[in-house]
C-alpha cells in the first residue's frame, strides 16, 4: 500500500514538472493579452500559437524576433513613402531627376570654355580637355563610396551632403587662377556628384509600386543621357557672349536652386531608416557585407550592366570631343552653333523615351506567359529605359 502510494506521488510530480513550463508559458502569454499593443509590433497572439507551441512552452527564434519586427502598417503608413500623394511622389522625383540633369550638364557645359581656357592658362587642347575626363572620373568612382553610406545614414543625408559640396567645388573652377586648379575642382565636383547618378533611383523606387515604377523610372533613368546633350548648348551660348566663368557662375546658381530644392522637399525615403535605422543590424544579421566594387566583380549580371553603360557613355562623351573640331574647324561654326549640333543626339534620346509606353505594354503581355513577373518586377523598367536610351544614340 505504501508502495502504491509514493509511486502514485512520483507520478503526480513528474506530471506537474512536465506540466510547469507549459502552464508558465501560458500564464506569460495571458499576461501579454492584457498589456498594451504597439501598432507596430507584428507577431503571432496567444491565439495564433500552435499546439505544439502550447505543450512545450517553446517558440522558435525567428517566431520571438518577429514579434519585435517593426513594418509599416501598410502602404496607408503615413511613416511609408508609398502612401504619399500622385503630386508628392512626382514632384521628388522631378526634383532628384533635375539634379541628375544638372551633374551630367555639368560634365559637357566644360567643353564650351576650351579656347578661352588655352588663352587665358596659356595651355593645349590636350591639357584643357583632362577637365572633362577628370569629372568624368569623379562620376565613375563616386558611386562606389556613396552607395553603401546611402544604406547606412539613408539617402536625404548623402543628397544633402553631396550637392552642398557640389555646390562649393563649383567655386574653385569658376575662379582658378591656373589650369590645375580647374582640373581638380573638376574631378572633386564629379566625385561628389555621382550621388545622383547612383542613389537617386532608389528613392524614386521607394515611393512607387511596382505597378507604378515605368514611368518614373524612365524620366529619372532619362535625366543623366540627355543632360550631356545640352550642355553644350547652355554652355554655348555663356561662352559666345560672356566670359568663360560664366558656364561656372552659371552653374553654381543653378545647383544652388537645385539645393534649396532638396532642403524643402525632398525628403528620407529609404525604408530601413525610416524603420528604426534598421539598415546596419541588417547587414549584420544577414551577413550580407557586398559592396558596390564586389558586386562589379562577382555578379555578371551588374558587370554587363556597367560595361553596357560605360560603351554607351564613352561613345557619348567622344562626341564633345569631336564635333567641335569637325564643325568649328571645317564649317566654321561658333560656339552656340557647335552646341545645336547636340540636338541630333537630343531628338534621338526623346524618340527612344516616346517608344517606352510600347515596350512596356510588350513586357506587361509576355512577363505573365513565361512567369517572369515576380523576377523582373520594378528592374524591367530600367531595362527597357537603358534599351530606350540605345535605341536613341543609333537614331541620332
């Protein structure tokens, strides 16, 4: 009888040990039912809990740290740039495409200046020509350092900061006493800009849907292609009538404007940041360390993109080159005529932005027929641009 009676209390123990960490965990999970929710906060509720979840007093890790996730309650999230107005939307992308326009001008607005720059620094054609490559330099290089500090401090802060010394490299160039002074405030003034040539896109695909993203996307993917044509042109005209520091003083006004521009209405768009600056805990939970220069050399795809670009590019910037010799030489034009003969390159870049309703509505008919629709998503918009952007240069 004994016996019976210290193992019925054995069993009885045993049971209430077992038993303990699941009562425990329920007693938790009722004292989480009465506290106060954060909107924020996603996760499951008692009542989402599995029945194995029940029983064993245990959630798995992924399940406890999503608790503590912090989303936005939606694309309606005022936090989420998604729910801002049609007018808010286009107006930032407007604003960051103008300054992606005003740093490519920039680079060939330079190359109207050249022969009062031989006589005023008493120099060559040669040596007056490394102020352009080395802004074009500066542009090449740039991305790579900006990119990541975008992820980091997010995009407002690199604008800003990047178009505030944009602004003020300008200043050297438009008062160098010498050739090398204007060669490397070129190169420093190209470095610095390169952020919107870069970072921009992003803030343009944060704000769209997917659905959204085509036509955004080729106005901003536009701006950097035809600014190169027009600077020649504005450029032109300041040298024609005015002296050469003009195309400088010019600009500075201009990236002043474009400055006050992004102060006021330009604002964080970079989701990780407006979520709890959540950019670096996710590099390091992810392990996710690439940066831009490993992409270049280990991604396939990114080098083909970059080499297609740089093709592109290099055969535009050649064109500054020598359509100055070849008109101002053997036709005897002057600077604001050399700067119209761009137009032909212009017109073409805008045929081929015009066909960018056909080939979207071309990729919306076979993206569903071949299940690409969730791959491409908002990169199709940036292919057909650059195809856009090709099929302009072969119809110049």
């Amino acid at each position: 009888m004994t016996e019976a009676t210290d193992k019925k209390k054995q069993d009885s123990l045993e049971t209430s040990a077992t038993r303990q960490p699941a009562e425990a965990f329920r007693d938790e999970e009722l004292e989480k039912e009465t506290r106060p929710r954060s909107p924020h906060r996603v996760g499951p509720e008692n009542g989402d809990l599995s029945e194995e979840e029940r029983t064993t007093g245990t959630r798995p890790d992924h399940q406890r740290d999503k608790e503590y996730e912090v989303k936005f309650d939606g694309d309606a999230d005022p936090l989420n740039p998604k729910s801002k107005t049609k007018l808010q939307k286009w107006l930032i992308t407007l604003i960051v495409s103008s300054c992606s326009f005003c740093v490519t001008a920039t680079s060939t607005m330079y190359t109207s200046t050249y022969d009062q720059l031989e006589q005023k620094f008493h120099t060559t054609r040669e040596i007056a020509t490394l102020g352009l490559t080395s802004f074009v330099l500066g542009l090449a290089l740039g991305p790579m350092l900006l990119s990541p500090l975008s992820e980091f401090y997010g995009r407002r802060p690199v604008y800003i900061g990047s178009f505030t010394m944009f602004f003020i490299w300008l200043i050297p160039c438009a008062i160098a006493q010498n050739i090398q002074t204007e060669i490397i405030g070129r190169f420093f003034d190209g470095l610095v800009g390169s952020a919107f040539l870069s970072v921009a896109g992003g803030t343009v695909g944060d704000m769209f849907a997917k659905h959204e993203l085509s036509a955004p996307m080729m106005i901003y993917t536009a701006s950097p292609f035809t600014g190169p044509e027009l600077g020649p042109l504005i450029g032109g005209f300041a040298n024609q009538f005015a002296d050469w520091r003009w195309t400088f003083w010019t600009l500075i006004i201009w990236s002043g404007i474009e400055l006050a521009l992004i102060l006021f209405f330009v604002p964080e768009t970079y989701h990780p940041v407006l979520l709890r600056k959540k950019a670096q805990k996710l590099r390091k939970e992810t392990g996710n360390d690439a940066w831009p220069f490993q992409l270049l050399a280990l991604e396939p795809m990114c080098l083909n993109l970059c080499l297609l670009s740089a093709i592109l590019l290099g055969i535009l910037y050649l064109f500054f080159g020598a359509f100055a010799l070849v008109f101002e030489n053997n036709h005897g034009f002057n600077l604001w005529q050399t700067g119209l003969t761009f137009m032909g390159i212009f017109v073409g870049m805008v045929i081929g932005i015009c066909c960018d309703p056909l080939w979207h509505r071309n990729y919306q008919r076979l993206a569903p027929a071949n299940d690409c629709g969730n791959y491409f998503g908002d990169r199709g918009a940036i292919w057909v641009c650059m195809d856009d952007v090709s099929m302009g240069m072969d119809t110049s």
